[in-house]
C-alpha cells in the first residue's frame, strides 16, 4: 500500500509537470469565466467521527511549478455504447503543510455540476479519495457544489477548469498497511484557480 501510495504521488507530480510545461500561452483562448492567474489555490477540510474527529486542515497552495499542486482537467469522451462521459478530474497534492495530504476526485458532471459521490465512478456517481498521515479514504456517499465555474481548452476534448467545490461526503476509512477501518465525514472545500502555462 506505502508503494501504491509512492507511485501515485510520483505520478501526480510527473502529471503536473507536464501538464505545466507543455502549452505556452499562446494556446490559451479567451476564458469564459476570467479567473486571476498566479493567485494561490486553496482548500480546507473538516473530519467529524472515527478516528479522525476533529481534524481540522486549510493551506494554499502556489499555482506556479513546485512538488505541490492542484490541477482540474475535464475531458468529453465517446463510452462503447456510443454514450457521451463528461468527466472532471481534480487533483490536490499538499507536501509543504504536514502532515501531507492528496485529495482526488473523479467527478462525472452534469452541466457544470457534479453528480453526487458514491463508492464507484460511474454514469450516475463521482467519487473521492483523501490521503493524510496514515489514513487512506475512499467516498461512500455525499453531495458537492461547485461556483464561479470557467475554463479555458487547450486540447480538443481537453478543457482546465477553475472554480470552488464545497462538498459534504461519509468515508471509508483505512489505514496504510492494516486491516481496521472506519467511517468519517468530510465538510471542506477547494478553490481551483486557473492555470498559468509558461
């Protein structure tokens, strides 16, 4: 499981760095929601039950090139019955706060918004995992709203997102390398802001 959670670090962080260094502003067309680049991203977190209650966690993180970040790509694909997937992936990875923390969520969307979470991603469910300590959290239900939605496409079929998520999800709980595990509930949020392509 520690590897597990190693590569997928490693994997972020590569994600990340080429996703920063492979456009140059050219690429970018007019946005519909204009969103200061440059600022920090931000995000905050609160755990109720288990043995995870009352952990409290906030930070911002820089939108320039580092081992941190936060990255929301959303991509329209063809499924093999022919159906339309509109899917946002977003990515947070904090190793500046301690302890560290990696937030993932496959959002399947609807319009601008995401369906609720479940325990699968699929057509009618998202789905989020939570890295911190040794806690490893997987979503079993939930709801979220995401505001002040913009986004900017770089690729065909390949769109950057920028927003503000607040989400409410119940978690299940494990711990890296046993077999316990329990559930909590999540409240947080997370402020995407726009990327910055050199």
């Amino acid at each position: 499981m520690k590897t597990i959670q190693i590569l997928s670090k490693t994997v972020f962080i590569a994600f990340l760095f080429i996703l920063n260094n492979s456009c140059s502003s050219d690429d970018n067309p007019l946005n519909e929601n204009p969103d200061p680049q440059e600022e920090s991203h931000f995000y905050e977190l609160t755990f109720t039950g288990g043995a995870t209650d009352g952990d409290v966690f906030s930070g911002t993180i820089s939108n320039t090139n580092g081992s941190s970040g936060v990255s929301a790509v959303r991509t329209l694909t063809t499924n093999g019955e022919g159906d339309i997937e509109d899917r946002m992936i977003l990515s947070l990875l904090d190793e500046v706060h301690s302890p560290n923390i990696s937030i993932g969520m496959a959002l399947t969307m609807n319009n601008n918004q995401a369906l609720d979470y479940g325990p699968n991603v699929n057509e009618t469910s998202s789905g989020m995992s939570i890295t911190y300590g040794n806690y490893v959290m997987n979503s079993i239900s939930g709801s979220s709203n995401i505001t002040d939605y913009g986004e900017q496409t770089v690729y065909t079929g390949v769109t950057y997102a920028h927003f503000k998520i607040t989400f409410t999800a119940d978690m299940q709980v494990g711990y890296i390398n046993q077999a316990d595990t329990f559930t909590t509930q999540v409240t947080g949020s997370i402020t995407v802001k726009r990327p910055v392509f050199n």
